[in-house]
C-alpha cells in the first residue's frame, strides 16, 4: 500500500497496512506486530509527519459506531476512532437532533484523527477539549500481550485529547455534544485588527481574514441564534458555495498556477477578490452548514500559528510586513522587529526570503479559547504574569495553493515566519500542519510538554507507537 497524504506532501509505504472491523482483531495485529512500530491513519488530511508511518500502519475508518447517551442529562456519544466527523454529525442530528459543540472549517477527519491533532474552529475550544474517555489498544508492560485501556481522566485523560498517535490505537471516543442550534452570519470589511477583535462581543463564533495587498480585514461575524432558519438561507448556501468555495478559489489557482504575474496578483487581490464577498447580509441557519466550508476542493497546503490574544496585534503586523518584504514590495521590516530579529539571530533569514515569494489566498484568523489538554495548541500557556494561563488563542493560516517553484518559496517564508514568530510571540505551530521547528523548539512551547511526555512513556515505554517524528519529539532534551 502506497499512498500521499491530502496535500501530496507526505508519501506512506508501510511494510503491512490493515483496515480492522473489530476491536478484537485490532489486538490481534498487536500481538501479530510486537516488537515494531505502529501507526494509524484517519482521512491523511494532516500536513505534518504526525501521519508518517513505514512499519505498521492501520487505519480504522471501519470502526465507526455512533452509540448516543443522555445521562444526567448531559448529552455525549461513544463512536468509533474512524468516523468520519460528517457522519457523526448526520447521525447525532438523524438520532437526537444534537450536534458537536466544535466544528473545523471541513468535516472530512476522522474523529480520532481530528482529536489527536487539536482541530479547532472558531470561538469555541478545540474538538478535544470536548472528549470525555478515550479507549485505546496498546501492550500491558508486564505480559507484553496488546489490551485495551479506558482512559477517563486526570493527566491521562488531558494527554489523551491531544496525542498524536503517541499513546497507542485509540478505538473509541466518548465525547459531549449538545442540541442542534442555529447560527447566524454576516460578512462585514474593517481597516483595523482592533475594530475586529472588538467586534467579538456581539459576535463570539466569527472568524476573520486579512486580505493580502489590500491589508484589510473581511470579518465573517457569527453568533448563535434563537431565530428561526432564514428564508434566503438555502441560496445564501448556494452563494457561498459557487463565489467562495468554487470561483474564488478557481480564480486564485488561474493567477498562482498559470498566469504567475505578482503585480497581477496583488492588483486582484486589492481590488477583485473582496467583490466576492456581499457584505451585511444576514442569514439565520443550521450550525453545520453556517460553520463548515468546502476547503477541501482543491488541493493545497496549510500552515497555522497561534498567538495569545495579547500577541495578536503585534504578530499581525509582523506577519503583513514579512510578506510585503517576501513579496518584493518592501525592503525591511520596523526597526523594532529588526532588532528583535537580529537579537534571535533570525535577521539574515528575513533577506532570504525578500522577493521570492507573494502571498496568494486570505489569512484565516481564529479565536480558540483554552484546551483543558497538555499539549493541544490553545493549551494553557505560561501562567507566569505576562501569559495569563487562561488567555484565549488566535489561529493564523496561511494557505498555499501553488505548485513547484512557487511551492518551495511559500515553504521558506512559512519556515522563517514559523521560527521567527515562535521567539518573538511564542507561536506555536498546529500539530497537524505545515510544522518547521524543531523538536526542542517545539518542546519549549508547551509548559506542560513534560507531563504528556510522563504519560506517553507509562503508555508505550517501548516507543512502539512513535514514527520517527514523535519519537524526536518525545526525547529527553
Ligand atoms: C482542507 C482541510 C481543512 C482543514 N481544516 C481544519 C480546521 O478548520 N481546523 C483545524 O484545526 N484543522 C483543520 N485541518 C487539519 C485536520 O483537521 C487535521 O490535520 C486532522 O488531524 C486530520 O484528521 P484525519 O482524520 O485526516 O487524521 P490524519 O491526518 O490521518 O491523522 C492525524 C493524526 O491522528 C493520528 N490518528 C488517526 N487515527 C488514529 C487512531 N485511531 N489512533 C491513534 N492515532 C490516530 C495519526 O497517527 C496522526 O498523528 C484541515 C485539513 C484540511 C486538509
């Protein structure tokens, strides 16, 4: 079995590949495999090596029950680790009329694969943060035989929201839900970040782009709604699907993939681009369909950062001045981020990347609130007195849709931003994206990176469930 990952930037080619239809045989291909080093997959929609796995690779899409609960009336499902997110959605709504209470832009992962990564959507804290009890596979440290583990709390539990594979085959996730609901959206242009931000409070689910070359802020605004559905809800479905997620999109890969002009770009994206969007009008609809996107139409490549909400404004003016030096419309950046460069020894990578590159598609921005989790990206940071530990977390993606060439330069100036923006906002990186630091950068980013690695090694002392990757990321520095 040979394959690539979603954004055909990761091949796979396991020795042997399973595709298990019981927990039973799960165990079976453990006890077949001790001693070697195994992995699992959801839907490959990761960038990062989170996914790389050259041994023994299983993917468990064919464990997928949907089991609902409503004890103390509080709802939760028990589903199976390779559900897909749409249809656990379909049937929680088909079952009980109930829905997630975190929802990405897409809904194509696997339940375990989107837990073991953090994704995250916007207003809300990360899907992880939601999951109640994990049961994973994995070998009992004294017969060495593979068994079943019930993980429902404490260290444990907030390992096991994030793990990247780390703590074994998980098989099953008990996760809260709650009742369908209705959200309503708007889109509205600002000039500043700050305008934005305050915008939260009346509108706590929005998320926002800047626009590359215009450098302003488009703001999809968003809140729950107790109105009904909108009668213009099913053609503002229609509108958002044929001019954002089909000929926006169609439009940036003529200019990215064929023409290549940069001044063509730049003039589209100031002037062409925000015409896509109709701003002010205000639709009432279902959660799930108001909430997600289509970005998984074409084929392209992601990375994300988040800052703290203090960092926010500060990183987000480094961000548009890197790219107008990657760009070549600019020379440098502010004195005070160039001192602050040179001060990292990071000032010459900045000149490597002027000119090579000029950023093609909105930059996605937003607000995760903190993970009750060790090591998911909105984990709480240092709760020292500048990093107040229950700060909210800022996402910023940057997405990438060319090929070649142009491909490799997005990849530099994403490893400048990824690094210069870890030492001057403490950025972390998502685990299941684009991930350029290295393992000790990596490390130092998350204060409680030591007790996840603790529970790893109680869970795996062999390394058998690490890939290459993990397995750096989980040395003793
Ligand atoms: C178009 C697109 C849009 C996206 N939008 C968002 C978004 O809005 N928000 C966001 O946060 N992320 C987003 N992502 C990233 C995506 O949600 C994550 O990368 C997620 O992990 C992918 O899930 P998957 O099922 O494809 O898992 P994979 O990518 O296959 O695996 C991810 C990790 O989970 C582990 N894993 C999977 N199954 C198991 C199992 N049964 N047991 C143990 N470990 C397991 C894998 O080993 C790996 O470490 C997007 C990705 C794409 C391609």
């Amino acid at each position: 079995m040979r394959t690539t990952n979603f954004g055909g930037n990761i091949e796979l080619n396991p020795r042997s590949f399973y595709m298990p239809e019981t927990e039973q045989e799960v165990l079976e291909i453990l006890d077949r495999h001790q001693g070697q080093r195994i992995r699992c997959i959801g839907r490959l929609h990761s960038w990062s090596k989170a996914i790389e796995a050259n041994d023994v690779l299983l993917d468990l899409r064919q464990l997928n029950h949907v089991r609902t609960a409503d004890q103390n009336h509080q709802p939760s499902v028990d589903v199976g680790a390779g559900c897909q997110i749409k249809r656990l959605l379909s049937e929680l709504e088909r079952q009980k009329n109930w829905t997630l209470p975190s929802l990405g832009l897409i809904t194509e992962q696997s339940v375990a694969g989107a837990v073991s990564t953090a994704t995250h959507g916007s207003g809300r804290n990360s899907l992880c943060h939601y999951v109640m009890s994990v049961r994973v596979a994995r070998y009992d440290t004294k017969t060495g035989r593979a068994t079943i583990t019930e993980i429902t709390e404490g260290a444990e539990l907030r390992a096991a929201r994030c793990s990247l594979g780390c703590l074994g085959v998980i098989l099953s996730v008990r996760m809260q839900c709650r009742s369908a609901y209705c959200v309503e959206e708007s889109f509205h242009e600002y000039a500043q970040l700050s305008e934005v931000v305050a915008a939260e409070e009346q509108f706590p689910l929005q998320q926002f782009f800047l626009i590359p070359w215009r450098w302003s802020y488009m703001a999809q605004h968003r809140r729950e709604s107790s109105m009904d559905r909108s009668a213009t809800a099913g053609l503002y479905r229609w509108y958002r699907f044929l001019t954002i997620d089909v000929a926006m999109h169609l439009l940036i890969l003529l200019l990215v993939r064929l023409i290549r002009v940069k001044s063509l770009i730049r003039l589209i994206f100031r002037r062409v681009i925000p015409t896509f969007v109709v701003r002010d009008w205000s639709v009432v609809d279902q959660s799930s369909p108001q909430l997600v996107m289509e970005h998984e139409l074409f084929r392209h490549i992601e990375l994300e950062l988040f800052v703290t909400r203090e960092r926010l404004e500060p990183a987000m003016q480094f961000v548009e001045q890197v790219l107008c030096v990657a760009g070549g419309t600019v020379q440098e950046v502010d004195n005070s981020f160039r001192n602050k460069l040179s001060q990292v020894g990071l000032e010459e990578d900045l000149s490597a990347v002027a000119g090579i590159y000029c950023h093609h598609f909105p930059i996605c921005i937003r607000k995760v609130l903190p993970d009750d989790a060790l090591i998911s990206m909105s984990s709480p940071g240092n709760a020292s007195a500048d990093e107040l530990a229950d700060s909210p977390w800022y996402a910023i993606t940057f997405t990438c849709y060319a090929r070649g060439k142009d491909r490799d330069a997005f990849e530099t100036v994403g490893r400048f931003l990824s690094r210069s923006m870890a030492s001057l906002f403490v950025a972390r990186p998502h685990w299941g994206k684009l991930c350029y630091l290295q393992p000790i950068e990596l490390r130092k980013l998350y204060p409680q990176f030591a007790a996840f690695r603790q529970v790893c090694k109680e869970y795996d002392p062999n390394g058998n469930f690490q890939n290459d990757w993990t397995r750096q990321l989980l040395e003793e520095a």
